[in-house]
C-alpha cells in the first residue's frame, strides 16, 4: 500500500507525521519512506546514515553549430526562455530548460539532438532495521523538482508498505507525489490559514481520485472549525495531536514522539491500520 503524508502549507508537521508513522511501521514488519520534498529533503535527520547515491538525469538539448542554420524556430518555440537564438549562433541556459524535447522536434536541419545533465540525486539508506528511506534531493538552482520525485518514487519501487511525505503546497511535485497512490493523509491545523490550505489539498486529492482523511496537529482542543470542515466534505479526523508541552519538548529536540514517549508509537501503528481499512487494497 503506498500513501501519502501532504499538507496545504508548510509547518503544519507533515514531516513530522511521516516519520512517526515510519518508524511505528519499522518496529511491525519493515516500511520504505520516500522523502518527496526534494528542494528541502529533512527526514535524514530524523534517520541519520550512511547512503547510496545515483544521480537523477533529464534530457536537454545539444546543438550541432554545422548543421544549424540559425532559422529560429526553437527559440520560437520554446516557452520557457532556454533558448535564444542570435545572428551568430545559438544560446542555451540549461537551469530554464523544462525536457519537454519540443526543439529537438521543430527543428528543421536535425541540429538538435539531446543529452544528459544532472539536476538532482536520490539518496537511498537503511537507518533502522525495518527501515528504508529514500530521499529526492534537488540541486540547488534547478525547477524540475517533478522530475527528482518521480525517481525518487521509482527507486522505493511498488512493493510493501510506502509512505510518500509530500512538499508542502499544491503545486507540481505535489502532484507529481500523489500520482498513484492509494490514500493520502492530509496534516493541518485548526487556524484560517490552515483550513484554507487544507481546502486546497483536499481539491488536489479529489481531482486525482485519491480518498483522504486529516491528521489535526498542535490541537489546543479548540477544532471546532476543522471539524466541521472535515464533516462538510466527508473527510474522516484519523488523530489529533495535542499542542502538548512533552511532545513539543520531544519534537524541539529532534526526537520521535512514537520512540520516546509511551503510547505514540502504538497510536502510529493504529493509524497505519486505520488508513488500511478505508483502502481496497492489501496493507
């Protein structure tokens, strides 16, 4: 079963469900954690350990200058500013180019052919005994953050238990990350700008196809408005997380609520087993 950690804005503890979640599934049976945030990867620091690297390629365009005849059409038809084309000879800025492999197909002489280039690496290590995690991580300077998740989804490959935490937002990589899973746990807070947020998830999900259910964090037992939002659009509340001095003391301190605090861990697990028991398909 693969499902997905999200959130409609940052700092809501979307990381911090993700890897509680994870190590509660290490301790029954093994779990593979996907770190899909690639322009901020952190659950390393969570499962700190040594890791295997392999870099994440994307096609861009090469330019033969002796088969070009400086016509145009690709600086024409490319959208995003890549390529420029001058009485003398061609301009191409790699960090704009988005691999659609448009010029390679308009150009008439067959100048442009394409070749590699690195925009990011998915770092795989096995910190605990249970435990894989793989982590997408971005070069810096780059925009194809789509293109770092998809290789990180595919190194934790299709079997088992997987858990995606996403990038905060609804943008591309969001999107990217929600594509083919099962169930998507969506993290937020009782506040305005967390429920407006939330909103914007929970259209995310629905247009995807992808049942979800809501994580409240930081709860000062006050959820009336999440509540009531969850009941509008017939989203199930899995847990509440109190906005408690023992789990903020744990969390300040890098920790795990589910290792270092009685119960969490049992209360992750059930969780896991929650979201199981609303999806068809084996846990």
């Amino acid at each position: 079963m693969k499902i997905v950690v999200a959130s409609g804005k940052g700092g809501t503890g979307k990381t911090t469900v993700s890897a509680n979640l994870a190590y509660a599934l290490a301790r029954r049976g093994g779990v593979t954690l996907v770190d899909c945030d690639v322009e901020e990867p952190n659950l390393h620091l969570f499962f700190p350990g040594e890791s295997e690297k392999k870099g994440v390629p994307v096609p861009v365009p090469a330019i033969d200058p002796e088969r070009c005849t400086l016509c145009g059409e690709c600086g024409h038809f490319c959208r995003y500013g890549a390529l420029t084309v001058l009485k003398d000879r061609v301009l191409f800025f790699a960090e704009l180019c988005h691999s659609c492999g448009g010029c390679t197909l308009v150009c008439p002489a067959a100048a442009i052919t394409e070749v590699g280039r690195e925009v990011g690496v998915v770092e795989t290590s096995h910190p605990l005994p249970g435990l894989t995690l793989v982590s997408g991580v971005m070069h810096e300077g780059e925009v194809l953050a789509p293109k770092v998740v998809a290789a990180a989804k595919e190194a934790a490959g299709d079997e088992g238990r997987i858990v995606y935490d996403a990038s905060p937002g609804v943008a591309c990589p969001v999107i990217e990350t929600l594509e083919g899973t099962d169930f998507c746990i969506l993290v937020t807070e009782s506040t305005p700008f967390g429920l407006h947020d939330l909103d914007l998830a929970v259209q995310a999900a629905a247009a995807l196809g992808i049942p979800a259910g809501v994580v409240i964090n930081r709860s000062d037992g006050e959820d009336e408005a999440a509540l009531a939002f969850c009941h509008e659009h017939d989203l199930p509340v899995l847990m509440t997380i109190a906005f408690d001095r023992e789990v903020a003391a744990v969390q300040n301190r890098g920790g795990l609520i589910a290792r270092d605090l009685p119960g969490w861990e049992e209360r992750f697990a059930g969780l896991w087993d929650e979201v199981a028991g609303r999806c068809e398909v084996k846990a």
